[in-house]
C-alpha cells in the first residue's frame, strides 16, 4: 500500500514514522514535509494546501491513503476534494472540519448535544461586546459575576451567575483558526477590551476574528483525548496532556504546544468512560444529525474540573506534539486503524495495543519562538548513534540544507522517549535532548511535571 502524510511538522513526522512500520505499506510520502520526514519517507516538494495539486500527485501515484495532518487542509476541504476523485483518505469533510473551524460552530453542536463547555456569549458588534465586557466588568476586575448582565447585543448564549462572589477572569476568542493565537484569557477589563478591539476592528485575525466569543473561565487540570472516527464508531487513544505555556510552570505566553505525555493520571479509565459517553458519542451523533458526519480524529481539549470534564475546543486532526508520545505507545499498526476509518470499517478492528511504558515528548524551540524567531542554524547532534531504542527525535522546523540540518521553525523538534515509568521517560527525553545543540535552541525543563505531582498527592 502506498501511503500520503500531508502536513510538515512534528505530528507528521510521528504519523510518517508509524506508517512507515506497517508491514502492508510499501513506500510513505509526505508533502511537503521537514528534514526528518524526508529520511523516514519521501518528501514531495507541494504545499499542504495545494488541493490540486494533492489530487493530482494522489492519482498519479495511485496512493492507496491519503492522512492530513494539519486543519489548514481540513477547512479548505481536502477531503471533498479528494472523495470526488474516488480517492481514500482518512479526514473530516469541510461541513464537519467546521468543528474546529468556527469556534461558534463548535459551541451550537455543543449545545444541542448537551456536551459540556463553558458558558459563552457572541459578538460581531465592537460596541456591543464593549458594553458586555465593561457591564461584566465594572472597573477593572471581572469580579461582578453577581451583578445581572445586560447582554444587550450579544447574539447568543449566556453566561450563567454560577458563583457570585468569585473573581475570575473572562476568555476572549476569535471565532475562525488563529495559529494557536485567538485565544485569551482576560484578567482585567482593559486587556478584555484591547484584545476584542484587536479581534473585530484591529483585524488581526482577519476574518477569524470578526466574530468572538465570550467564555467563563473554566478551572481545573487540561487533557486532551484524540479519537479515531469513522462516523459511527469511535476509537479514543490514550489521553495525553499537553504543555501550552511557554515557560516552565505554565508561565509565559501560549504556544502550539512546549511537550506532551501520555498517558496521563488526569484521566483514569472512569473519566475516560464519562467523556466518552458525555463529549464523544453525543458529538458524533450530533455531527450526523446535522448532516455532517465526522470521520478522522476527533480531539477534545478539555478541562477536568470539579463537576467532571467540561470541552475548551474541539479540533479535528491529530493534536501537535501530542501525537508523537501518543504514536510511540501504539502497538497496533496505524495504517489498519487509519484505513479502517477511512472506508468506514472502524468497527472490524480489534481492540489497540499499547505498550505499558510512558512517553514523553519535550518540544526544542528556536530563540524567540513563540514571537518572532531566528532561523538557518545548523542542528547538531542528531546523529542516529545518539538514539536507542526507545527514543525517537520528530522533526517539525527543519530542513534539508546541503549536507546540513537546519532550523527552519519556532518549534523545531520533538524529542520522545518511553521509560519504564514516567521519570525514567522524562529521564531519557531529556538526555536526547542534551546531546542536540543549535544557536538559541531551548526548552521548557519539566514537561510531566503535572503528573509526577499529582501521583505523589495521591499517594
Ligand atoms: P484553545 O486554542 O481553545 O485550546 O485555547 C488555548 C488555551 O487557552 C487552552 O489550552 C486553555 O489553556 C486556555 N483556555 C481556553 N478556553 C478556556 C476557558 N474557557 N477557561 C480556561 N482556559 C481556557
Ligand atoms: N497541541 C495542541 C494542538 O494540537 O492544537
């Protein structure tokens, strides 16, 4: 079988590495793909959003699956695209990549499925989002929960008065795909009006941000669970957790993602059975009933908090850097599972295989990063004498230069490593990761920290 990753990054890399694996697949492309795609399969030189041109190189040789990695492909629809043409890929169509496409969009399916999420209101109009905030506000902290709300101009929702004494922040997002970058959590009224300015008017998102959504600020511990779709039957991976913060203690400015673990004690197999039955089936089945079918990766970002597990976002594609430690615990071949769900057959497979070790994948970024960042270093260190058997170092910012790898990212690789328990994988990650050097290359130092915490309070 011959297989098609569209995408560059480090998520990529995973899928183009676990393909790679399978005994039934003959020969793995990726387009455009990085540096370390091009040593685990070969890299064709056409953009991720070249549906056309996807097609074409799809049909000319005669790829068997086609897996998208990044939702820029989904929303523009890849998948359409390439249906139309009698091709098999695995993937949401356009109507159900709106799922992560319009944040709006996401919340209706939400509601009318009964999911649980944050409250929420929306605005297209700058003084009507004005006024809610200043009205929710009063005076500087968003501590007025208790007052009623004059949601003159918002155009659906509310936010219930769920504790009125507790001061807490409001969430402010920009409805369409931002890069990670629509998305802010506002502790004062200022900031709160600074950054819907920015949305609606400012034009910083573009047309993304014409429409916002106001949300409550949800409290609690993140995971992401990532599940394999066919549009009727579902598969979840093992939950992992992801690291957004720049820095170390979830400080700094939000990131694609600084490291991921998996599995993580966040969810045990109890609340992986409760979002299962609240988030997953009802989402599926409501996608359906709205006419458009999910099949692909259903991921949800959510929030465990007190009253049990509430979604931040839905996306509809592997999550980056969540994949990599998620793709090196799987024992089952990913091209069964991915082609399965591609013809609809998901419900044939037999159940996954995982292996019992721990992952952990901590993310090398280049100086600046997540602003601007510097580039055109060469990476040493990446020789494959430095590996063992159980670590693997995915590629997302780099490129081929001469004989040279450089970076070419703000997030430049994914170092992973299984251990036989989470300190022992941390342990390994982070000793790769010495051994890789380039200018201004760093890293955040505790990624698994959460969960090596929250083991030893439960002990
Ligand atoms: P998103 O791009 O929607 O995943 O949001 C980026 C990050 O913002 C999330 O990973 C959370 O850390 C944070 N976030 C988003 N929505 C909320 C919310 N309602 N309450 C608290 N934090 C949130
Ligand atoms: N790791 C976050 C994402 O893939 O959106």
């Amino acid at each position: 079988m011959k297989v098609l990753v569209i995408g560059q990054g480090g998520r990529e890399h995973a899928l183009v590495w676990k393909l790679s694996q399978s005994p039934k697949v003959t020969k793995v492309y990726c387009a455009p793909g990085n540096a370390g795609t091009g040593e685990d399969a070969e890299n064709v030189d056409i953009s991720e959003t070249d549906v056309d041109a996807l097609v074409a190189f799809a049909r000319r040789e005669k790829i068997d699956l086609t897996v998208p990695g990044p939702e820029a492909s989904l929303v523009i629809g890849v998948v359409d695209a390439f249906r139309k043409a009698g091709l098999t890929i695995f993937g949401p169509t356009k109507a159900a990549a709106a799922l992560e496409g319009s944040k709006t969009f996401a919340k209706q399916i939400m509601r009318n499925a009964k999911v649980p999420t944050a409250d929420y209101v929306t605005f297209e109009d700058l003084r009507a989002a004005n006024d809610y905030i200043r009205e929710r506000c009063g005076g500087g902290r968003f501590a007025s929960a208790d007052r009623p709300l004059q949601i003159g101009g918002a155009q659906e929702g509310t936010i219930r008065k769920t504790n009125p004494t507790w001061e807490q922040p409001i969430v402010i997002k920009a409805d369409g795909l931002a890069a990670g970058k629509g998305v802010r959590v506002c502790h004062t009224e200022e900031e709160a009006l600074e950054f819907t300015r920015a949305c609606l008017v400012g034009n910083s998102f573009g047309k993304a941000g014409s429409r916002i959504i106001i949300e409550e600020c949800l409290v609690g511990e993140e995971a992401s669970i990532l599940a394999i779709v066919d549009g009727k039957t579902i598969i979840p991976l093992e939950a992992s957790q992801d690291h957004k913060a720049a820095y170390d203690d979830d400080r700094g400015p939000n990131t694609g993602g600084m490291g991921a673990y998996c599995p993580t004690p966040v969810i045990d197999e109890a609340m992986m059975d409760e979002i299962t039955q609240s988030v997953l089936i009802p989402t599926v089945h409501e996608m359906k009933r709205k006419g458009a079918t999910f099949s692909g990766v259903l991921y949800a970002g959510l929030m465990i908090t007190r009253q049990g597990p509430k979604v931040l976002e839905f996306n509809v594609r592997f999550g980056d850097p969540e994949t990599q430690p998620v793709l090196m615990r799987l024992k089952t071949d990913l091209f069964d599972v991915l082609y399965s769900a591609a013809i609809g057959k998901l419900r044939e497979l037999p159940d996954l295989e995982w292996d019992p070790r721990p992952a952990v994948c901590v993310v090398m970024a280049s100086r600046g990063y997540p602003g601007e960042y510097e580039k055109g270093f060469p990476i040493r260190g990446l020789e494959k004498s430095n590996d063992s058997e159980s670590t693997k170092v995915f590629h997302a910012g780099t490129k081929r230069k001469d004989d040279q790898v450089i970076n070419s990212g703000g997030r430049v690789l994914g170092v992973t490593a299984l251990g036989q328990n989470l300190d022992q994988a941390k342990l390994s990650a982070y000793e790769r990761v010495k051994k890789i050097r380039w200018e201004g290359a760093w890293c955040r130092k505790d990624i698994s920290d959460k969960a090596r915490t929250r083991v030893k309070t439960e002990e």
